[in-house]
C-alpha cells in the first residue's frame, strides 16, 4: 500500500476522465499508473466538486461491460 492519496492522483485521474470517455477501475489504473485500491477513493474525492456518473455500461477502453465512470 502507498499510503496516502496524493494531489497527483486526482490529477491524474480528473486529466484521464476529461476526455469524455467512460472507463472501468481497472482501465484508469492503467491509464494512470493509481493502484486501483486507491481509484475509488480518489474518485470520491473528485466526486465532491464535480459530478461523476458510475454505471454498468462499455467501457470504452478495454470494451468490457463493467462499471464505468466518467464526468457527467
């Protein structure tokens, strides 16, 4: 376990959301290198200041129905 969520692991993850695309935890964690024990916490954080949906759709990555998540 790294410990403690970092300001770059927001960043990271609001940058990879930011272009529209619906991802699942594990396609994040690819994409940004975040441990995906950590994604959902991030993701929360994130969810306090901007609207993220979550929902069993594509995902637009790996193209696995799985939840997913992206910026409303």
């Amino acid at each position: 376990m790294r410990g403690r969520i970092s300001a770059a692991d927001t960043g990271l993850i609001s940058a990879v959301l930011a272009g529209g695309d619906a991802l699942c935890l594990e396609c994040i964690t690819k994409k940004t290198g975040v441990p995906i024990s950590d994604v959902e916490s991030v993701l929360a954080r994130i969810g306090k200041t901007l609207r993220i949906e979550r929902g069993r759709f594509l995902c637009r990555n790996c193209l696995t129905r799985r939840t997913v998540f992206r910026f409303a």
